[in-house]
C-alpha cells in the first residue's frame, strides 16, 4: 500500500478539523461537500486552490454540472462513477484518480452501489471566490 493511501484518512480528518464547512442537501440521497481547505495562488493572479471531500450516500447521483476549473478526483472509499460529455464512463475504486478540465461537462456522478456510501478527495484550481460547481439545466 502507498503511503498516501495510508495517510489519506489522516490527511482528511486534520484538514476536516481544521476548516469544517459542510454543504450538505436536505435530500439524503445527495452528495455531502465538506471544505477543507482554500489557498490562494500568488503566481497565478486571481486563482485559487480549493480542496473538499464529498461523501456519495448508497444510491447518490449528481446533476449534470460543470466546475470551471481544473478538478483532481481521488476516491478514498467506495466505488463511484465519472464521465465528462464526449468522454467515456468510468469506474473508479480506492487509490484511483479522474481529471476534469474547466470546459468540461460533467455529465456523470454517481455512487457505483445502492447499498455502500463512498468518499473522494478533489482538488481544484478555480478562480478566487467562485462556486465549486454550477448545474446545468
């Protein structure tokens, strides 16, 4: 096992700890954010980091949505599902990793299983104060 994967959990639980700012639906089936961590980037003027966890409940699925920004995926736990318009579904598991650009559509996000939640890392390069997402009608 690498030892990110080993630190991972780690990682998580001191950032959670340390910028607990959760958005979460009232619908359980819907996926919970939780910011841990924004960071501007002086050599990029106007831009920031931005980093949260989402946690998919059994059987969650996203809105079609886009993020404007360059968005790292790593899946902590579970099984989910990702697909950008134009590209191909894909299932990823723990340690597994999917990249969206800032022009992309995310046309699919979803937990993988009716019956276990699962949990990912993204990291996102964004301009400052922007929302993490948009839906798309």
């Amino acid at each position: 096992m690498s030892v990110l994967k080993k630190l991972a959990p780690a990682i998580v639980v001191a950032c959670a700890a340390a910028a607990p700012n959760v958005y979460a639906s009232e619908d359980a089936n819907h996926a919970i954010v939780t910011q841990l961590m924004t960071k501007a980037v002086p050599e990029l003027a106007g831009k920031e980091l931005e980093m949260i966890t989402v946690e998919y409940p059994p059987g969650s699925v996203d809105p079609v949505h886009r993020h404007d920004a360059h968005a790292m995926v790593y899946v902590l736990e579970g099984t989910i599902v990702m697909q950008v318009k134009g590209g191909k579904e894909v299932t990823l598991k723990p340690g597994q990793t999917f990249y969206e650009g800032p022009n992309d559509v995310h046309t699919v996000g979803r937990n993988a299983s009716q019956t276990e939640p699962a949990k990912f890392i993204v990291v996102l390069l964004k301009k400052q104060n922007a929302p993490i997402l948009t839906v798309i009608e």
